[in-house]
C-alpha cells in the first residue's frame, strides 16, 4: 500500500515560523515534523511515499530529496498554488495507482500504528475509506463525527444525520481511502475532504445502502494536531522528556 503525506499547506497559523519554512519542515524533538511520519511509515512497512507541495514546496523536495535518506521511495505532487486537503489528493491520484491508500496530514504527530491500516481486509467491501479518531482536544470540544456502534462513522453536525449515543471524537487526519472515492467526486481543485466524508456520510444513512460507507477506529494514544507556535512547543517539550 502507498502512503500519501500531505504537506501543501500554507501554514498561516504557524507565523512567522512558516514565513521561511514550510510547516512540515518545522522541529520538534530534533527532527522535522514530516521526518516522524516518514520513519513511523517506513517502521510500518510504507516504502512508496507521495507528498504533495505547493508553499515553499523547493524546500521541503531539497531536505527529503528521493527519500533513499529513509529507506523509502517519495514522489511529490506539486499544486503550485495548494489545493484543498480532498482536491490534494485527487491530483496525486496518479501517483497513488489503483489501490487503497492511506493518508497522514503532515502537520500532525501521533504514535498511531499504522501497519494494521495496510492489511488486505482493513477495508469491508461497503467501506469507501476508513477513518482513525482520537479524542476531542480543547480546541475542538464538540469534536468532527460519531462513531456509531456498527464500526462506522457518521456525521455530527446539526443538520448530520448523527447517533444517538454513539462516541463523538475528532478526525485524526489519517485515513485509508478506496482511489474512487476521490475520482467520482465532482471535479472542484478546491474541494474538502470533510466534505466528501459528510456526503458520503449522509447519503449513507438516507438511501441505506452499504455500498458506501465509511469506517471508523478509535486510537487512544498520542495524538497532537500542531495548529499554532504553542501546541509546536510544547510537543516538543513533550518529545524531549526522558522515557521513565
């Protein structure tokens, strides 16, 4: 299975620590925050990697180069202008080939193990993609979706079709996905991920057919989303700490 870390985004809220450097190039415990995701991958049988630029996107290519530096093999998708996370990945979708792959935001740290994601039967025959989520951090309370009972995930929005009560947790921004779930999507470079997700969600429960479902795993581990300088430092106090 091919792996695709995302890492085309402008990183507005991390300046002006992104004015020179593009986020997934931004350290925390000693190395790069893409670096982790690429030895985690790699540690979990992930040697064909795809990354997708676009700001700064001639640095993040010089610090990585073909991957060989980690023992796997990395092609990149170059936006030039970002796409959305969805439109993103519809673009790399050459890169990614026919079959299921599975997708890391870069500006993430998490110690999910994401060997088991890669297994032949990870995905049921219904599922259009597989979802990991993790609980709601202070700055998202309410959390992105439910995790019903079934296994799969559902929308939680006011007008979603939501669970009553199932788990409300928050998308970790890793996730396996059939290629056609982008490919059959409505031709938009802009288009959001959660928002295929929802649609796929909704249509789900309305016309209650299987055919199109998606799946959840809750992981209850590490999981950081680096969304400002703060969260950025204080990982990597956490990082720095002496295993006891």
């Amino acid at each position: 299975m091919k792996a695709m870390i995302l890492a085309a985004g402008l990183g507005t809220r991390m300046r002006p620590l992104t004015d020179h450097t593009p986020k997934p190039l931004l350290e925390a415990g000693g190395k790069p925050l893409i670096v982790w995701h690429i030895e985690r991958l790699r540690d979990a049988g992930f040697v064909d990697l795809v990354i997708n630029t676009a700001w700064l996107g001639d640095k993040l290519e010089a610090a990585l180069g073909d991957g060989s530096q980690f023992g796997v093999r990395i092609q990149y998708s170059r936006e030039g202008q970002p796409l959305e996370t969805a439109g993103g990945i519809r673009r790399a979708l050459p890169l990614l080939g026919d079959e299921p792959f599975l997708v890391v935001n870069g500006d993430i740290w998490t110690d999910i193990d994401f060997a088991p994601l890669a297994l032949p039967d990870a995905l049921g025959d219904s599922d259009a993609a597989i979802l990991v989520l993790v609980e709601n951090p202070e700055h998202n309370p309410d959390g992105d979706f439910v995790l019903a009972n079934d296994g799969k995930v559902r929308d939680n929005s006011p007008d979603g079709a939501g669970s009553d009560g199932a788990l409300r947790l928050t998308f970790s921004g890793v996730g396996v996905y059939r290629p056609a779930f982008f490919a059959d999507a409505a031709d938009q470079s802009e288009v959001r991920l959660g928002v295929l997700l929802r649609e796929t969600m909704q249509g789900d429960v309305v016309s209650g057919q299987a055919s199109s479902t998606i799946a959840g795993r809750y992981h209850a581990g590490h999981w950081w989303d680096i969304g400002t300088p703060q969260r950025l430092a204080e990982l990597d106090l956490f990082l720095r700490k002496p295993l006891r």
